[in-house]
C-alpha cells in the first residue's frame, strides 16, 4: 500500500484526497494545509468548510499542517498549490522527500515571476536527477464535480512513460479515468492559458453578450493556445485532447469556474483589485496573463485575446474596449 502526501489543501487538493480515497488501489493517504484553521477545521469535522464544504474525508486520511509529517515515507507527492506559492513549497519539500518519490504537480498556472512551468520548477528545486519522476495531472476537472464522483476523465503527461503509467494506474478509479501523455510541454500550458481565455469569456457573458461571441472566444482561444504550445515544443493533437480543448470548454462555459467569474464580474464593472479581494480561493488566470504574453513574445507567437486580457488585468483597459481591439484587428485567413 503506497503513501500519498498531497500538498495543498484547497478544494482540488481536498477533492484528490477523497477521490483517490476511492480509487482502485488503497492508499494511505496524508493532507498537508498551509493555513491553520483549514487544518483544524479538517480535523475537527473531517470536512473542508472553507474550501470544499459538504464532502467528508475518507476516515483513514492524515491531516497535517507538519510538512515533514506529510512527506515521511510518501511514495507520491502529489502538488497542489497556486503556481505563485509552488517554488517555495517544492524547496520546502525537498529536505523531506523519499528517496525514489515521484512529484505529480496539478497545478494549472506559471509562475509569474518567472513564467515558468509548475513541472520546470519542481525540476530546478528538486534538482536533474528526478526530472524522469515528475508527472502533471490535468483536464477537465471541477474539484466539486470530482468529489461529488461524477465521471471525469484527465490526462498524466510525463517525460518518462514509466511513470505517467505507474501514476495512471495508482490514481484511477471508477470515477476518475486517466490517460497518459508524453507530452508534458503541451499538456501545462493549455493547463495555464485555457485561464486567460475563461476570463475572457466570463467577460463577454458579463458584458451581456450572447453565445456567438463565447463560441468565438473559445475557438480562437484554442488556436492561441496550440500555437503558443507548438511553438515552445508541445504537440498540436494534445491540444486537441483534455487537457487542450476538453478544459478549455469546461473552464469557459462551467458555472463552477473561478477565472470565467473573474470575468463576469470584470465585465459588470467591477474592479479587478476588488474581486481579488472578496475570493478566498486563487484565479489563476489573473496572473498568468503577463507570463503567457513573455512566453509568447519570445517565441515569436501573436496571442491578441491574452494581450486583450492582460490589457484589462493590469493596465486598466475596459473590457468594453478590449473586445473592441479584438474585432477591429486587421482582417485575415482562419
């Protein structure tokens, strides 16, 4: 029975925990939190009331606010965290791993300040060695959907198919089905831009508009995304796949979607430093903006709805505006 330290106990983090409670093979499981009363709220109702109310944990999972605790004979270390806050948490997390551990990341987002990707960080901090160990788990996934148990199907890319295959086999279960991917390139950045592009949408929709412009968005926004992914070494057919269109969709269309109500509430005309400031839980696609577009200029890729969006997350621009721009860009082939 392997051990499974997941780190981050947010609502994804909680819904791994009781998904993979459930999976075909038995677990034992630890649940590290950052935040202390997370963690005793967790151990007092064994329910996240702050980031996932109305699931209760598996009996038989640890909860912990001790990293050291979490990690001590983990097999898999399982990373769920804001991109912002995952190179200090993997530094954190290398004094304590196992010998041989593999790291799965599910966190969809860069790292701002350096714009890298959550697999390329954990690889800089956990140093060469165990770049044929790391994983990334994605898709379409409302962490509700997931602990709910409703049928969900993702993807684990890795490196090494060894151990995508070794991860697909551990995680799998009769409501969550994965498929592997060796392209891990491609599979974080559809991850982090099918963000941009859902707030995008939540825009539109608060702006009043209907279904044409949100089916516009979400196609244009895939082929921002597949040359972005294609340029910097992803593959066009994993864009085709879950985690590339099959998130895209869910992430822009999906009620439950915090950056499509970012969106929303940026198209009513409220200001985004204030509906940062009245959530609890991160929208990665706020800060992912800025870092898609430097990813985007050094490769040479013109990504015009991410330039928009940014437009509007940092320099104040009108999401009115914005849509402006992007309907009075020079016209062109598709």
């Amino acid at each position: 029975m392997k051990k499974i330290a997941i780190v981050g106990a947010g609502s994804w983090g909680t819904a791994l925990a009781v998904v993979l409670g459930r999976a075909r093979r038995e677990h034992r499981l630890a649940l590290w939190g950052h935040s202390a009363d997370v963690v005793a709220t967790l151990r007092s109702r064994r329910v996240n009331e702050i980031y996932l109310p109305g699931f209760a944990l598996p009996p038989d999972v640890e909860i912990t606010g001790n990293l050291s605790e979490a990690l001590r004979g983990a097999e898999i270390v399982l990373g769920v965290m804001p991109s912002a806050y995952s190179r200090e948490l993997y530094r954190a997390v290398r004094p304590h791993l196992e010998t041989g551990a593999t790291v799965v990341s599910a966190t969809k987002g860069l790292e701002p300040a350096t714009h890298a990707r959550a697999s390329e960080v954990i690889a800089a901090e956990l140093g060469p060695n165990a770049s044929h160990r790391i994983a990334v788990l994605a898709g379409p996934s409302f962490a509700r959907e997931v602990a709910r148990g409703d049928p969900t199907a993702a993807v684990i890319a890795s490196s090494n198919p060894e151990t995508a295959a070794a991860i697909q086999e551990e995680f799998s279960g009769s409501t969550l089905r994965l498929y592997t991917n060796d392209d891990v390139v491609g599979t974080e950045l559809a991850g982090a831009v099918k963000n941009v592009i859902a707030i995008a949408v939540g825009v539109c929709v608060g702006l009043g508009l209907g279904a044409n412009t949100v089916a516009a968005l979400v196609t244009r926004g895939l082929a921002e995304m597949t040359r972005l992914a294609v340029a910097l070494g992803g593959r066009r057919e994993t864009l085709a796949g879950l985690a590339g269109v099959g998130d895209l969709v869910l992430t822009c269309t999906g009620e439950l979607s915090r950056n499509r109500s970012v969106g929303v509430e940026l198209g009513k005309g409220r200001r985004i430093e204030e509906i940062l400031a009245s959530m609890r839980m991160v929208a990665e696609g706020v800060g992912t903006a800025a870092a898609t577009l430097e990813l985007a200029r050094r490769a040479g890729v013109e990504l015009p709805i991410t330039q928009q969006m940014n437009a509007v997350l940092t320099l104040g621009v009108s999401p009115r505006d914005a849509v402006r721009e992007l309907m009075d860009r020079r016209l062109r082939q598709e």
